[in-house]
C-alpha cells in the first residue's frame, strides 16, 4: 500500500486512540461478540496491509474478570486490536470527567474547566488523577506490544500525556499526536488548571497534527505564551529539538460513499425515501446530540424561516438524525429535553393533520439508510457552533452527484476552511442569517446549485482520508529524532 510504503522493514503503525474500532459486547445469552465500529479512522486507514497495523484502545466495556480480559484479548488480537481495560471508575472520572466534562467543553468555547460550578475543585483533582492513570495504562499497553521500526500514532484529547509516557519509555520511539477536536484560542486555553503540563506532554511527540492551520496556530501560541518556547507554525523548540507542527486536514473514502448508492440495499431505500417525502423539498441535519453541533440553534433557525416564510410549512421537511452520545452525562440529558421541546413546539405550531415540518429520530441509522438520505435531500444544514472537521459535510457532498443539493455549513466548522467556496456559510448564533440561508437554498436555481456543488465535490474527491493518513505517516516517519543533550548521543 502507499502508506507502508512509508514504513521500515517490519515496522508497524500502531494507532492509539481512546476506542478500538470494535466492540466487546455480550449477547442475550452472555456469549461475548465483537462488532466492528467503522469511523473515519477506519477508513482512512484502508489500504495498510494487515500486518502493518495495529489498534490499541478501550474495547467499549468495563471488564473486571481476569478469565473474561484473558478470552477478550486473545479474541481481539485476530482483529489486530489490543484492548486497554478501564474500569468504570476510571471511565467515569477519565473519559466523562477530564476529557468530556473539562477538556470537550473547553476545545470548543463551550465553558471553562469548572466554569459555574466552582465548588468541584475536588472532584477536578480526582479527575486529573484519573486521567493520569488512565493515560498511564495507555503507555504500558503500547509499551509491552512496540517494536523497533513501529511507529506510534496517538489520537486526541483523551491522550494528550501520552507522547511524554511513550518517550520517558524509550526516547527512540517515533510519536506522532492528532488533535480531531479545535484546539481552542490561548486567551481560552490558559484557563486550564494543569495548561502547562499537557502542552509539555504533547511536545514530547516528534510530529503534532490539526485538521487547520488555525488550529496549529492556536497550539503554538500557547506554547510560546506560556510555556515561552520559540516557535512557529511548523515547528516548535523544545528541549533541543524542533517538534514539528503542521494542519493535515482529514478527509472521506468519497469513492466508498459515491459506490454504495449503486447497491441495491441503498437504492431500496433511496426509492422508500422517495415516496415518503414526494412533492416535498426535503433538508437534512445529522448529528451526534452534543452541545458542539448547535442543534437548538438550528431549530431556532428553522422555526424563523417556517414563521417569515407562510406556506413553506407543508412544502419543506428537516429530517434532524440526532445520534445518540454521552447519555449518561447530566448536561447531554438536558440538552436533550431541549431539543425535544423545540421539535415539538416547531410540530405543533407548523404541523398538520398531513404533514410535519420535523421528522426527528433520537437513533442511528443504518449506512445504507444514511447514505440515501445523503443522496436524495435538497439541503443539509449543519450549524456547528465549533466543530474539528465535520465528517457529515463531506460525506453529503460525496452522495449528492445527481441531485446537486445545496450544503449549509456553520463557519465553525473546520470544513468550512475547505467547502467554503461551494457551501452557504454561517454564523449559527445568527439565527436571522442562517433562516435566510435556508429560504436561499431552498429557492437556489439550478445553475447556481451545480456550480457550487462542482466546487465542493473536485475538493471531497481530491482530499480523502488515505490521503490524510498518508502524509500524516509520511511526515512523521521524516520527522527526525533527536536526542535531548546530554543522552550520550
Ligand atoms: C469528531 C469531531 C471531526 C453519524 N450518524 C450516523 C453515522 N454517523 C457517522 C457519520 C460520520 C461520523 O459519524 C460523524 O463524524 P463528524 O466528523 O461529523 O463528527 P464527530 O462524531 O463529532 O467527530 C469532528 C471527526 O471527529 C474526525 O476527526 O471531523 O469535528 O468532532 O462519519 O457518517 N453513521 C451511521 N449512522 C448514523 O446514524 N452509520
């Protein structure tokens, strides 16, 4: 493959990230399975032979028994994953508290570490243990599977101590970091308690990535603000050696997308679709139900454009695919109370005996119903009041060949740095602004539609996610390796 190519002899990728692309799940009569999850990782990752990869991760479950962990790992193994097992206690005060509750929230302008509720300092401290541990765990993983000629590829927030645990293991190791998430302005960033400590500790990889520049320059400016280090976008000094830092943009499989609609499980659906929606233009929103992707912004939007615009109402449908994420943290339940009261107040106001203006599923849909819906909706609207990429945007414009629908995108999107051209662009906190956009895109003649949907569709083509692995790989394995002074090289 192009990205082995990249690898020395008998030199792996091992990706680290806080969840394996498979699932350990008991079924009904407690025998253990092992679904694959597909993500953009995933299928970015197409392409590397077998042998050169592998997956080190939380397999989805708090596994305690030692007979249970040994049966998992050896199970996992043929799928070329090794599981890191957290408990719950860990999971809770790691992965809902430091990475959701502080760090998420943060990444995205979304509230202050601690924010209102000042009185849980406490629990900040428990946190950060936690996610010390938890990254500690990480580092022992890959530690006990690593070989010489391996290089290791970490991703995201949950792991921002890792490229220093790796390191103080074995100074030698290749260590890249990805960030999937924004990395936030330093004037918001410098309100983390700990800021210094896991700058210190990303700067430890030989290669730091962000999907844009932006991101990469937010990063370095707070390494130069506070840390005081020299740098700029494209290298860091740090401890006698340049940390290299750079945007790589992630990208889709668009072939893989654009293929499935001539299957016929998709085309059943696409024709399913057709029917229930006939004579109606059709939007569409999918999103995980989190605070980042501005779904009660979106509603709000689309309330306005119903009200200012008399008779759209039983001419249009938002079809609002809300996944699932993070049910068990109180302030995602709330947000979901909220959405579910607006939907249902825009159905009330706007429905009738026939129609509604919102169909809105609390699910996930299959592939094969997503990519239809992706293939024969007029608009997708995506309001992200900050999001790192946003994998929907581009996975839209891949299905939309014959329809040419028109893509609404939040300008807090990462994707709006590459989509702008083609895509109506938004402040999502304008609600005015993004109800006219959708009266524009609903009315937009079809010459303008092709011509902006041309745009969009040359850039999802050009720049997939092999192509984003590829150059993250080739980067890091050019990244040279120096020893701090005085390590006797
Ligand atoms: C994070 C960052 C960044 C969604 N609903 C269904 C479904 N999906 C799939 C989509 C897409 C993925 O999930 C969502 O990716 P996004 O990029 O839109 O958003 P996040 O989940 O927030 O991802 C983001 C990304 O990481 C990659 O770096 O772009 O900014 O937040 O692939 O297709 N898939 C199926 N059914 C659904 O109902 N089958």
């Amino acid at each position: 493959s192009r990205l082995s190519a990249h690898l020395g002899p008998g030199g792996r990728i091992l990706i680290v990230a806080n969840r394996l692309p498979v699932t350990a799940k008991r079924d009904p009569v407690k025998k253990w399975e092992f679904p694959s999850s597909s993500g953009g990782l995933v299928s970015a990752l197409q392409g590397v032979k077998d042998e050169e990869l592998m997956f080190v991760g939380w397999p989805g479950v708090s596994v305690t028994d030692d007979d249970d962990q040994t049966f998992i790992k050896n199970e996992l193994f043929k799928k070329r994953c090794v599981p890191v097992f957290l408990n719950e206690e860990l999971m809770d005060q790691y992965y809902s508290g430091y990475c959701n509750n502080i760090l998420w929230p943060l990444f995205h302008y979304l509230g202050l570490p601690q924010g209102h509720k000042v009185n849980k300092t406490k629990d900040f401290k428990s946190q950060l243990k936690a996610y010390t541990e938890a990254n500690q765990m990480f580092a022992d993983t890959v530690c006990g599977i690593s070989k010489e000629g391996d290089i290791i590829w970490c991703h995201d927030y949950h792991l921002m101590l890792l490229p220093k645990l790796l390191k103080q293991f074995n100074t030698n190791m290749k260590v890249g970091w990805f960030l999937h998430t924004p990395f936030p302005s330093s004037e918001v960033y410098q309100a983390l308690p700990n800021r210094k400590e896991l700058l210190q500790a990303v700067l430890e990889a030989d290669l730091v990535g962000f999907h844009t520049y932006e991101y990469a320059r937010h990063f370095v400016s707070a390494c130069t603000s506070l840390l005081g280090l020299e740098g700029r976008l494209g290298g860091i000094e740090f401890k006698e050696r340049i940390v290299k830092v750079d945007a790589f943009p992630i990208g889709i499989d668009a072939q893989h997308f654009k293929e499935s609609l001539d299957r016929d499980a998709v085309k059943v659906k696409i024709t399913d679709f057709e029917s229930v929606f006939a004579g109606r233009k059709v939007m569409l929103g999918v999103d995980r139900l989190d605070m980042i992707k501005g779904l009660l912004q979106k509603l709000l939007a689309y309330e306005k454009f119903l009200e200012e615009n008399k008779g759209w109402e039983s001419e249009v449908v938002l079809v609002q695919i809300a996944v699932p994420t993070r049910t068990d943290v109180p302030e995602y339940q709330e947000l979901k109370s909220q959405v579910h009261e607006m939907v249902g107040r825009v159905n009330g106001k706007f429905g009738t005996f026939k129609t509604y203006p919102i169909i809105y599923l609390d699910q996930t849909v299959e592939f094969e119903a997503l990519c239809a819906l992706y293939a024969i909706t007029d608009v997708a609207l995506i309001t992200s009041l900050r999001d790192g990429m946003n994998l929907v945007s581009y996975e839209y414009v891949a299905c939309q060949e014959s329809n040419k629908g028109v893509l609404i995108l939040s300008e807090f999107a990462g994707a709006a740095q590459s989509l702008g051209a083609g895509a109506i662009i938004v402040n999502p906190w304008n609600i005015a602004e993004v109800a006219n956009a959708i009266k524009c895109a609903l009315d937009m003649p079809s010459g303008e539609r092709e011509r902006r949907h041309r745009h969009n569709y040359e850039i999802v083509s050009a720049h997939t996610a092999q192509d984003w692995a590829e150059n993250y790989v080739w980067e890091l394995t050019n990244a040279v390796i120096k020893a701090p002074l005085g390590t006797g090289e």
